[in-house]
C-alpha cells in the first residue's frame, strides 16, 4: 500500500540536498503523503517539516565521534522518540549510515518499512556491514553503479538511480556574483573547506594559507557552506560566498576541494580540481588502517584511476596544494588530463532523475 506517513533523516549538508529532491517528487506524484524529517532547508522547501536541522548532528572522524557520545545517543533516542509518535508507515534514511542504520534497526523491529538512499562506503571499508544491512533494509537506493552487485550478492532489494548530482550540473548558471558581493574579473580560484565544523577547523586555515601563495593574477573565494553561521569564517581574507557553491564552482579557474561529495560535483561541472583533506592524528590512523582502497575521492574511486591528484594529511600542506595549483592552470597538462577523463565519469553514472527513482520506489508496494 502507498505510505501515508513518511520520516526522513538527513544528517549532513549533502544529504538534506537528495532529500528535498526526493520529497519534491514524492509529494508530485502523492500529494496526500505527510512528510516529516530530520534535515535542513532543502528538505524543509520541499514541502517536509523538519523538527531538527542537520547542523547540530554531524560529527565527522573516530576521534570527534568518540568526543561526542554522549550527544549522539541522546540523537538517537530522541529521533526514536520522535519516530514513535509520528508513527510513520515508512522511515527514508538519507546516507548518514552511522546513525541512519542504528534507526533503520529500531523502526524495522516496530514493523516500519525502511528504506535507504546512498549506500554506506562498504566498499571502501567495513564490508561486514551487510549482514546487519539486509537485516534492517527492506530496499536500498544506490547511486554507484559498482555498489548494486555487492547487494544482489546477498539477496537484497537494491536499485540503482543514478546520482542525483547529475539534476544539479545544469543549476550552475547565471549572474551570481554581483548578488555574492563579488566584482572582480579575475580569474576565480574556489576553496572548498567542508562543510561539517571538524573539517573547517582542519581545512580553513590550510586552504586560507595556500591561497596566500596565489599569483595576484587570481582571485581566492570560498564557497560558505549551508548550515554554517558566517562567523565560522572570521579572519577570512578573501570573499566568502552562500549559496552559490555550484555557480562558483562552474565559473571557478580550478578548485581545492575537500575530500566528499563536493569532489564529485566538481568533476560533473567539468571544473580542474585537487583533492585535499586533513583531521585528526587518531582519525586518520585509524581510517588508514580499515580502509581497503587506494583512493579516498569519489572521482578517483568511480573511475578506479588516480583522475584527480589527493593531498592527504602530511601531504595537504599550503605549499604543495599551490605548487599543483599550477598545472590546473588554463593551458596546463593537469587540467586537460583532468577534463578529459571527467567526460567517462559522466557515463558511469547514468541519466538525471534520481530523486524521481527513490519517490517511485518509495509509492510502490
């Protein structure tokens, strides 16, 4: 039967974005769907009523999570609270499997439907998750196209969308620098700190200081992130922009970008890019350990070669970042290498609509 009640949970900046995509497309084809969740503005503008916003859930890297227990149990039971009351007919998790996963488990006890959208990183690491994962998951929404054989190996209901950053390349257009503030006609250089408050405070500073070995010639801007206050950003001595990451992104000489999901946007706006990240010590150690991949980017890992090059924690320094920066140059070999092999990326990942997908596979039986 069609759900009456759906409860979303989208715990990052990403996330809320595929969200309000797939809610869009949800209330399209069911307006009588009653929609409330867990996200952010882009879930909210969809037509959901969110009661808590992302920004005060995401806590990213082993050591910060470790830090933060406390906090996230008491997340957990009350977005389980909040599910009980709600009594929805099915629970949509939104990537965020940490936490996603351990509701998905609850609510599926209770005989709610669950499903997920964007598979957690079992390739990457922690294959063993998907013992529990068919436990809990009635259906699982993939948008790798090397992810749907790991279910179907072990019995699952798996779909493959498509990425839903390929309905967004096309929003990238427009005169969005006079509304940023932003006048000047040199060549732009967009910086991509992150959007979660651990990785600003790791990759801010690295960013700002790279930038300040730019030739005159370029104008460094930072691409503001939803969710965060404008002081997260005080002392920045370039232009910090909100709201128009992919319009800088699309207009942008060259990106520093770091590493998630906004790699990827990157490389479908066709835009030269270097990957870089840094956190902690432990974190890294740690993820070092478990991971079973060379690759830490999702353009590099999609196209199982090293595409874009990755500055990652004693490499990510400001003087290599702007030492590469130089071959991302118009005319350099680096950008033409990268834009050329941008263009199989594009293939990999199916066709525009994958919010419409997850709103079909949600209204069916």
């Amino acid at each position: 039967m069609t759900p009456r009640k759906v409860f979303i949970v989208a715990g990052e900046a990403s996330g809320d974005l595929y969200a309000g995509q797939v809610v869009r497309e949800l209330l399209k084809r069911e307006p009588s769907v009653e929609v409330r969740g867990w996200g952010g503005e882009e879930l909210q503008s969809a037509g959901a009523e969110v009661t808590t916003h992302y920004r005060d859930l995401a806590f990213m890297g082993f050591l910060e999570v470790v830090q933060n227990l406390g906090t996230i149990r008491r997340n957990l039971n009350r977005c389980w609270a909040e599910i009980e009351a709600f009594a929805p007919d099915l629970f949509l998790g939104v990537d965020f499997p940490g936490f996603n996963l351990r509701i998905a488990r609850k609510a599926k006890s209770k005989g709610i439907v669950v499903h997920h959208y964007i598979s957690p990183s079992i390739w990457a690491w922690r294959k063993g998750r998907l013992k529990s994962i068919r436990r809990d998951v009635d259906r699982m929404y993939v948008t790798l196209p090397f992810e749907t054989p790991l279910y179907e190996a072990v019995g699952m209901d798996v779909r493959f969308v498509g990425h839903p950053l390929l309905d967004l390349a096309d929003q990238a257009s427009g005169d969005w620098r006079a509304g940023a503030g932003l006048t000047t006609n040199r060549p732009l250089v967009a910086l991509l700190p992150g959007s979660r408050t651990q990785e600003l405070k790791h990759m801010l500073p690295v960013l700002q200081a790279a930038a300040a070995h730019l030739p005159d010639a370029y104008q460094a801007v930072v691409a503001g992130a939803p969710g965060q206050p404008r002081s997260a950003y005080d002392g920045v001595p370039f232009p910090v922009v909100f709201g128009a990451t992919r319009a800088l992104l699309a207009d942008a000489e060259f990106a520093w970008v770091t590493s998630g999901t906004a790699t990827l946007e990157t490389a479908l706006l066709n835009t030269p890019q270097l990957i870089v990240y840094k956190t902690s010590r432990l974190t890294y150690w740690i993820a070092r350990a478990l991971a079973n991949v060379r690759h830490i980017g999702l353009p590099n890992l999609i196209a199982k070669s090293d595409l874009v090059p990755e500055l990652i924690q004693s490499e990510c320094t400001p003087e290599a970042i702007a030492s590469l920066s130089e071959g991302l140059a118009r005319g350099g070999k680096e950008r033409e290498r990268q834009l050329a092999g941008y263009q199989s990326l594009h293939e990999l990942l199916g066709n525009p609509g994958a919010g419409g997908r997850v709103a079909a596979g949600i209204l069916e039986p």
